[in-house]
C-alpha cells in the first residue's frame, strides 16, 4: 500500500502511515520548516496538562505530540491505529495503546482530557469520531485539536493553495520512506473544513465552549472545547 485515498479507509490510512512511520519524525520537521515543534509546544500550553491528570493523545502516531504534553507530569497515553508509527516511537518514555479513533477501548468517562494533533483530518468520520472521544472524556473534561487551516492572510493564502501541493509532493519525495503518502497528506490539507467549519462540526459532535486561535496565519488553527457538566 502507498498510498490512502480520500475516501479515507481507515485500512488504508493505517497501511499508508506504517508505510512511512521509519522517517515520519523527520519528514515532518523538513515538511514543516520545523515549525512542527512550536507548534506541538502551542497546543501542549492551550491542553495545559497537569499532574495527576490522565490524558488521551489520540492519533499519537510515534509519540511525538504525546511525550510533549507529558512534561508537566501529567500521564498521557499515546493511542494510534498504526502500529508502524507506534513502533517507532517506543523510544519515547510514554504508555501507548493501537486504538482506532472511531471505536475507543476506554470505560466512558476515563480521561481528563482528550487532545489530537495533525490527526483529525484522516478520521474517515469526524463527527462520529468527535463524538466517541465525548464519551471516553469524563463530563467537564477538555478536548483540544491541533490541526492544518485555512490561512486568514490573504497573500498567505494564496501562497499555500497555490504551492503547498507541489511543495509537499517535492519535499516527501526527499524526505520519506513512501512519497505518495504526501500527496495523500496535500490534498486531505485541501479538502479540510477551514476553522469555523471544524467548530461547527465540533460542537455538533456534543462538545461545549468551541473556540480557536490561529497559529503562523492560520496554516494551523488549534481548537478548544469542553464536554458539558452532567
Ligand atoms: C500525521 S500523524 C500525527 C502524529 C502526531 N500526533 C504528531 O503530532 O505528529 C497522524 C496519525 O493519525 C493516525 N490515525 C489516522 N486515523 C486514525 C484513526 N481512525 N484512529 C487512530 N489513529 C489514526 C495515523 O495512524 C497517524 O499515526
């Protein structure tokens, strides 16, 4: 398998990333000018994680976002559904667990908080997916997604439709172990809800308080929200 299509089979998705979990870590740094990393450290300050809370990083892929956000002392459990990706991150000092977004294997109410990055837009059903983490987050728990936008910067946003495809597609072929998988990663950018459109989509999933703030112009947006008190 090289690569998943956008109808996102979730067999496919997960074929696609075991495909290129040997050099994801850096791929995605030279993908991203190594804005990857603040970006990982924005959304671990907006989780703001702390000691004693229990933490579900879902869509961790190698543990990359979750050994971040454990840092302040919080326990954090990676969970993916590739076990390539999880593989190659059993480096990180962190609990991990092969779960699919969409079929959790957590008692209702389990985690403090729930938190995904960069993994949302490969769920083959956001909304359903949305509204199982509900269910595993305890009621006033958080929810907190770290995602690719729509630039608010017009000049930006022209640069990035423009380019960002070909870009992707010429740097994934230097930098990955399955260069498809980035023309894959290209489009399912393009296809993605812009920010007021994934709040929407959020808070019809069940959750409460939908907010967002944009990081380097909006070509990342990390969303916020709360699971309502019972
Ligand atoms: C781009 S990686 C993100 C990894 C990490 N969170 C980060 O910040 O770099 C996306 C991950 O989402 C995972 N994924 C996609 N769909 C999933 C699903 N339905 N359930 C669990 N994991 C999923 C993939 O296996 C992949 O490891």
């Amino acid at each position: 398998m090289s690569r998943a299509s956008l109808d996102k089979d979730p067999q496919e998705v997960a074929a696609m990333f075991d495909g290129v979990a040997s050099r994801y870590d850096r791929a995605n740094s030279v993908m991203t000018f190594g804005f990857d990393r603040r970006w990982r450290s924005a959304t671990a300050r907006v989780l703001d994680a702390r000691p004693g809370e229990k933490v579900l990083d879902l869509a961790a892929g190698t543990a990359v976002s979750t050994s971040e956000y454990a840092r302040n002392g919080a326990w954090c459990l990676a969970a993916d559904f590739s076990l390539g990706m999880l593989r190659n991150g059993v480096h990180r000092a962190v609990p991990m667990v092969a779960a699919d977004a969409l079929h959790l294997p957590f008692a209702d109410g389990s985690f403090d908080a729930a938190t995904i990055s960069f993994g949302i837009r490969n769920f083959v059903d956001t909304k359903a997916a949305l509204v199982e983490i509900a269910r595993v987050v305890r009621p006033g728990g958080r929810l907190v997604i770290c995602e690719v936008s729509t630039p608010t910067f017009a000049p930006i946003r022209f640069l990035h439709a423009k380019f960002l495809r070909r870009a992707t597609t010429l740097l994934g072929r230097f930098s990955s172990s399955n260069p498809d998988a980035y023309t894959y990663l290209a489009e399912s950018m393009a296809a993605w809800p812009d920010q007021r459109a994934l709040a929407r989509i959020i808070a019809d999933a069940g959750w409460a308080g939908v907010e967002w703030m944009n990081l380097t112009f909006g070509v990342v947006a990390i969303h916020r929200a709360t699971k309502p008190s019972l």
